[in-house]
C-alpha cells in the first residue's frame, strides 16, 4: 500500500505531515508526503512562528515523482495554504491516484465558526470544489458551516451529500450531545463520542491520518470512523493525563498498538 499525504510540516507541535506519516506508517503504509508549507510551529497557541510557503517546490517534487512513475492507492490532502495549492491537489490526484484509489480530504478552512486567518468564502468556494472530487470529506462541525451555510447538522449533511458521497462531520455537539456525523448509502448516521473537554492541538490530524490507515487495510466506512474514533479517544484521555502543556498535541504514540490490533480485528 502507498500513500500520499499532502499537508503542512509543523516541526515542533505534533500534527499535519508529523502526526500522517507515523499513524500511516504503522498501519502498514508506505507514506510519501508533498509538504505545503513548513513552519516553526503550529498556528494554535504559540506566537512568533515561523512560515515558509512551498507552492514552487510542490510542483518540481510533482514533475520528479512522475518521471518515477509513481502511483498511489490513496491521497490524502490536509492544510491548503491557496487556491492554487487546491488546483495543484486536484492536478496531483489525477497524475498520482490509480485507478479505483481513494482521494480523502480534509477541508482546513477555520474553527469556532470562523476562518483561519488568510481565508474567506472565495478560498471556501474553491475547497468545495476540491471537495466533490473525493470519496470521503472530513470537515469539523466549523468547516461544514462554512461549505454549506448550515449550522443544523442534518441540513449540513444533506449539502454535503451533494458535493461528495462520504461527508462526515467530526466533532458534531449539539443538545444531543458529541458525535461524528455522517452519510452512508445516503443514510444518516450518528456515532455518540465520549467527550474530554478542553481543546487537544493535532487531533483532527490524528484523527484523518488513522481514518485513512483504516480504509487502506479495507475497513468499511463505519468500522474505520468506529476504530478511529476508539482510538482518538485514548489519545485524548492519555494527553489529558500525561501532556501539560497542550499546544505540543497528542501523546497518541502508545495507543498506536491498539489502533493495529484494531484494524487487524475488523479486516475485511
């Protein structure tokens, strides 16, 4: 199996490309990755980070890759920095995606029903249509208001449903409580999550890059999104006991076991 992971590299904060490339890696992956920006640090909490945009190396990486003749069984995009770095993942996946594999994305655009600095509606218009090319979207409750205008989840799910066959809203709170939210076969669906409150930099992150490990070993979308989510919840619990300082993300590296007993455990 190989893997394409194309997101940011925080060095110091686990998540994006630092958290992908070892969750991928131990489900048994062969993970390439195609940086989209470096920084000195996540955005969440520290300041005076550094940044650094790779657009122009992103395409030289690109043209040397397929003069390898390189292929891949899923692609996974994360952090997109512009709106040509989303017509350059969609320019990607038809170079590199083999025929019948996966395309996952993860729609970065804000939290807390706000942008991420540096986007607006125009970059969210431009996600959507990177996002109708997928099989599986992974947008937070934030992300899929911003997409749809529907901050009633159903309603959100319906829009969703018609930009990509798969979406599934993670992290979902409402008056019935914490959820992933999703659509399978066209049907909703609810997956009720344990919640520890307090916000975990990288979980997101954690939770994409085992979401696709589960599909690449051949999970169904439920059984994927139920393991996934067992296993972001013991990371969560662990860094709520372990980590003091939470901008440095999750301490998920000893559940990592758990997660491989649990793929092997549902394999189709």
């Amino acid at each position: 199996m190989r893997v394409l992971a194309i997101n940011d590299i925080s060095c110091t904060g686990k998540c994006s490309l630092t958290v992908a490339l070892p969750i991928l890696s131990a489900c048994g992956a062969a993970c390439d990755i195609m940086p989209t920006a470096l920084l000195s640090t996540h955005t969440g909490g520290f300041e005076g980070y550094t940044f650094l945009d790779l657009s122009q190396e992103m395409q030289k990486i690109a043209d040397h890759w397929e003069s390898l003749g390189l292929k891949f069984d899923l692609i996974y995009s994360g952090y997109l920095g512009s709106r040509s770095q989303i017509q350059f993942v969609k320019d990607c996946k038809k170079r590199f995606l083999k025929e019948k594999g996966v395309f996952v994305v993860d729609p970065v655009l804000g939290d807390h029903f706000t942008f991420y600095k540096g986007f607006d509606q125009a970059f969210a218009q431009e996600m959507k249509s990177l996002c109708a090319e997928a099989d599986y979207i992974l947008p937070n409750e934030t992300e899929s208001f911003l997409l749809t205008g529907e901050r009633n989840f159903s309603a959100a799910l319906k829009k969703l449903g018609e930009i990509c066959p798969c979406p599934v809203i993670t992290g979902a709170q409402d008056e019935t409580g914490y959820a992933l939210r999703y659509l399978h076969e066209n049907r909703e669906c609810v997956l009720p999550l344990k919640k520890i409150e307090g916000a975990f930099h990288g979980a997101g992150d954690v939770f994409a890059s085992a979401f696709c490990g589960c599909i690449l070993n051949g999970l169904s979308m439920e059984a994927a999104l139920s393991v996934t989510a067992d296993f972001c919840y013991r990371a969560i619990a662990r860094s709520e006991r372990e980590v003091k300082d939470r901008r440095f993300g999750l301490a998920y590296e000893r559940e990592l076991g758990g997660l491989i007993s649990a793929i092997s455990n549902n394999s189709l």
